[in-house]
C-alpha cells in the first residue's frame, strides 16, 4: 500500500513540477491563461453574451389572441399594485 501511495505521490510532484517549469516562460504562461479564460468562458458566459440568447420576441405587449399570456400579465399587475397599494397603506 505504501508502494502506491508513495507512487502517486511521485506523479503528482512530476506534475506539479513539470507544470511549474513550463509556465517558467513567459509565452507559456500568456498561452495557458487565454486557454483558461476560454474555458470560464464556456463554463460561465457573461451577461452580455446571455442577453443576447434571450427570447424577447413578445416583451412587453402580448398578443391580443394568446389568452395565456394575456393572463398572465394581468396578474403580474395586480400583484405589483397590491404590494404598492399595502406599502403605502
């Protein structure tokens, strides 16, 4: 057991070296961190990018005919008005 433990060990200060020796230079190191910010870019896009997938086709004026959402809006007002109308009451 201390064979294997002592084993991964040795591989895991490789790494850890072999890394600290390659992002010794400078072009490596430029490399790398605009590897890294592609991907928190894929993991986590900004706002901006999100805004622009958004489906604001219908914001703000819902067709007469979808009943729906039509509904749902007018809900939505009444609750924004009975919080205002408690708040200042």
């Amino acid at each position: 057991m201390s064979k294997v433990v002592s084993m991964s060990s040795l591989v895991a200060v490789g790494i850890g070296a072999s890394a600290a020796v390659w992002l010794s230079n400078k072009p490596n190191r430029i490399k790398a961190e605009s590897v890294l910010r592609d991907w928190k870019r894929k993991v986590k896009p900004n706002v901006y990018a999100k805004s622009e997938q958004l489906p604001i086709e219908k914001g703000g004026n819902p067709h007469p005919q979808d009943f729906a959402d039509n509904e749902m809006v007018s809900e939505g007002a009444q609750y924004s008005v009975q919080f205002y109308n408690e708040k200042i009451q």
